[in-house]
C-alpha cells in the first residue's frame, strides 16, 4: 500500500520547537526525493523544505535557519525539526514523496503556533 502518514503536529508558543516525522511506503521513499510543504488558512499552499534521495536539502527563505529536513532511509521516515517558532508557521503541514513521474501526499498535520 502506498502511504505517506504525517505526524508530530500540535500547538507551541511562539519560540518553541516541534518535530514533524512523515513514514512513507518503502515504495515510495527509496530513490525519491521528500518534501515538506505548508498551507495556512486562505493561503495557497507553499514549498518548505526538501531533501533529495543524496541527502541534498534546500528550505524556502521563511524557514532558513529555523527548519531542518532530514531523513531515515533505514526507517523510510522524513523528518522536519522546526525551531524558533513563529505565529506564521502556523499552518497544515503536508509531506511530499516525488519523482520526475510519481508525486505522493500525505494527509497533513497542524501545526499551531500561538500564546
């Protein structure tokens, strides 16, 4: 069966920190790349993060020094620490599996960042 599932959301004040984990399909992670991506109320969503099946990572501007994406490949898990934190970050957090012809979603986690 083919899955992403998401989890590790919640509500944090404004400067804490969260840890987001994505388990994936064996399927679907090895020799993919894996993102992470962002849709607050309103808001079209928006790419946050991604590293490719290498290791390479790149963030959006917003998260640069805050987030970081890593991955388990023992595990099939992706992971997204975010430091920091900030009421804007708030959002429904979605994990991406890709390839130039495959492209996988997960159901999202929300994250809540408020006092």
């Amino acid at each position: 069966q083919v899955q992403l599932v998401e989890s590790g959301g919640g509500l944090v004040q404004p400067g804490g920190s969260l840890r987001l984990s994505c388990a994936a399909s064996e399927m679907i992670f090895n020799g993919y790349a894996m993102a992470w991506y962002r849709q607050a109320p309103g808001k079209q969503r928006e790419w946050v993060a991604i590293i490719t099946n290498g290791g390479f990572t790149n963030y959006a501007n917003s998260v640069k020094g805050r987030f970081t994406i890593a991955r388990d490949n023992a595990k099939n898990t992706v992971f997204l620490q975010m430091n920091s934190l900030k009421p804007e970050d708030t959002a429904v957090y979605y994990c991406n599996s890709f390839t130039a012809k495959n492209d996988y979603w997960g159901q999202g986690t929300q994250v809540t960042v408020s006092s």
